[in-house]
C-alpha cells in the first residue's frame, strides 16, 4: 500500500534520472579529486583514535534469553544491525557479520568487537529490513546464512533484485518504493526515505534505492534511520507517522566533507525531534572506522547534546537489551575502553 502522493507538498515516491535513484532534495556535486582526497585520507592519513586500544565491552546474547525477553526488546548487535523482538517474533535491521565493511576480507575497515551473538544461534526471524545496499549495511554471506531462517526481506527497490540474483528465494523478497508500505505479522512497516546513495562497485552508482523504515506495533512507533543526511523529509516523515517512541538514528562516520549523506550529531538530534521522538538510540557507530573522527566522539556528542537539550537518550553497550516498556539510558560504557593517545 503506498501514501496518496498527489499534494504537491506531500509524500512522493522515488525519482529517477538517466536510470540512477534521485534524493528529493539536491545533494551537491562532488569532484574526482575530491573524492580521491577523501579515499588516500581514508588510506594513509586516518589518525589513530578512529579505533579503540581497548576491548569493546559486549554482553553476550543467548538464544534462552531472547526467549525470555519481553517484548519491545532491542538489542544492539553491531553498526546499524539490530534484533529486535516485536510480537513475540524477531526482527534484524542491516545484517552485517563480516569482518570487515568492505567488499575484500583482507582490506578495508574491520570490526572493533565480534556480534554478540552469532548467526547459528539467533532465533528464526520474521523479516530482514533493509536501508540500502552499501558493504557496513548490506554483506552477502550474512544474506545467505539467514536465508534459511528468514521469512521475509524487506528492501527498497533494486535491492531485493540483489537478494534474489545471490540466491535468497524471490518469495520470501518484498521491494517497496518511499512511502509504500506492507504488513508482517500484525506489524507495518513503511519504507520512507532518507538523503543518501547506493552503490557496491564502480558501475552501479544509485542504481538501486536507499530508505529509512517506520515500524507500526499496535500503539507503538518505531523509526529506523538508515543513513542519511539531514533534510525536511524527516519534518514529513513525522508529521505522517509521529510521534515515535524510539528512534534508531544514525550518529557516525560523519564528517564535514560529507554532511548531506551523513548527519552530524547535532543533525541527529534535530532529526529526532522533527520525527518527534521520545527515546533515541543512537547508531551506526562503535563497531567500524568509517571516518576521521575518534571512534567514540559519537558518543560523547550525542549525549552532550541530548542532555542538554532533555532529551531521552539511550546508549545500552553491544548485546544489552534495552526495552520500550522498562526504558533505562544505560552508561558511558566506552569510556572504559582505552583509546590510542590517551
């Protein structure tokens, strides 16, 4: 089912130009050269706080656990990759198990922390939702090994094309445009959009969409950033679905280069409020080196921010479980974790 789209000011769907997704609003261009600075920083210049010294502190997950969680259970398993528990049934957002974000497991940023729980011993999923289909969001091999335990892929378009070309069945694949929206076992989910782009190679740049989700649990919202830039769609994402008791929003791997596909945490903080959420729970940080800033700069910022302002922040470690019925903001866990130069 999708929103009616014909205001001018309202929901619209996905735009394309030469066969390439377009965002709705327009991102600046970016330069060879400028994109070839960002890669040799990235390679040769990236300073060393970008990773801990220290061990990362995860709880470690049982399948016996999850069973006895209560529902609206959330559980951090890594980056963008959460498990969540909703009607009694699990969800996994973005499933990345690799070593490594990348397209080489002998190159490129590798993981801080192992999942706290792994791909054999997590429970059958009802669905798989997915932001879009870039290496820290998206890894084929975790595809693979869910597929058999998985009911449902929820993608945007083009990426369950993927799904389906790597072997995951076309009947357990959904593909929806923004705005467009499906039912799972008593749960709607609407694909929504987010400022950002796709790609895995060299040929395929925004060839397949990329989304935010809203998830629908009764009386209950959910909203699951993706990765995106700040812009007014999250104004009309809210004024659609809001307010929403939770929000998992993407604080990390920013940088000034780069503010219209990744936010900055004060941009990630008024994205929760224009979505006019309750709690935040910040994401897309803690497991990978995606950027220049100190790996726990995110972390240190968002709840300065967040407290500041009064707004309810969460930050449960890796494998700790933090629930909408008995909500607690958890600690400062990474600052017990060594950092080089400290």
């Amino acid at each position: 089912m999708a929103l009616d789209s014909s205001s001018a000011e309202g929901p619209k769907p996905a735009e394309r130009h030469k066969g390439a997704f377009q965002n709705a609003g327009v991102r600046p261009p970016s330069s060879i050269g400028k994109t070839l600075g960002i890669f040799w920083r990235m390679i040769f210049q990236k300073p060393a706080s970008t990773r801990p010294a220290g061990v990362i502190p995860v709880k470690p997950l049982t399948r016996e656990q999850l069973d006895e969680a209560a529902d609206f259970s959330v559980y951090r398993l890594g980056h963008s990759t959460l498990l969540l528990k909703l009607k009694g049934k699990y969800w996994l957002t973005d499933p990345v198990y690799a070593e490594r974000a990348s397209p080489f497991q002998w190159a490129g940023p590798k993981r801080f922390h192992a999942p706290p729980i792994s791909l054999d011993e997590l429970p059958p999923l009802e669905a798989v939702i997915l932001s879009h289909n870039h290496y820290d969001h998206l890894d084929q091999k975790t595809v693979l090994q869910l597929a058999a335990k998985t009911q449902q892929f929820l993608a945007p378009l083009g990426v369950g094309d993927l799904l389906v070309k790597w072997g995951v069945p076309a009947s357990k694949v959904q593909q929806l445009d923004w705005w467009q929206g499906t039912q799972l076992a008593g749960i709607r989910f609407i694909a929504t959009p987010s400022q950002h782009f796709s790609g895995r190679g060299l040929f395929d740049h925004n060839q397949t969409l990329w989304a935010s989700w809203v998830m629908i649990i009764d009386d209950v919202r959910i909203f699951f950033s993706g990765d995106s830039g700040y812009f007014d769609g999250f104004k009309l994402i809210g004024e659609q679905f809001g307010p929403f008791d939770l929000t998992l929003m993407e604080t990390g791997a920013y940088n000034t280069d780069w503010p219209d596909v990744h936010m900055q945490p004060e941009h990630s903080l008024q994205a929760h409020n224009d979505l006019n959420g309750r709690w935040l729970l910040p994401i897309h940080n803690g497991t990978f080196d995606l950027a220049f800033h100190a790996w726990f700069e995110p972390f240190e910022r968002i709840v300065a921010l967040a407290e500041q302002r009064k707004v309810l922040i969460t930050t449960p470690q890796m494998g700790e479980a933090f629930n909408l019925l008995t909500p607690h903001r958890g600690r400062a866990w990474w600052l017990e974790v060594e950092t080089p130069g400290q």
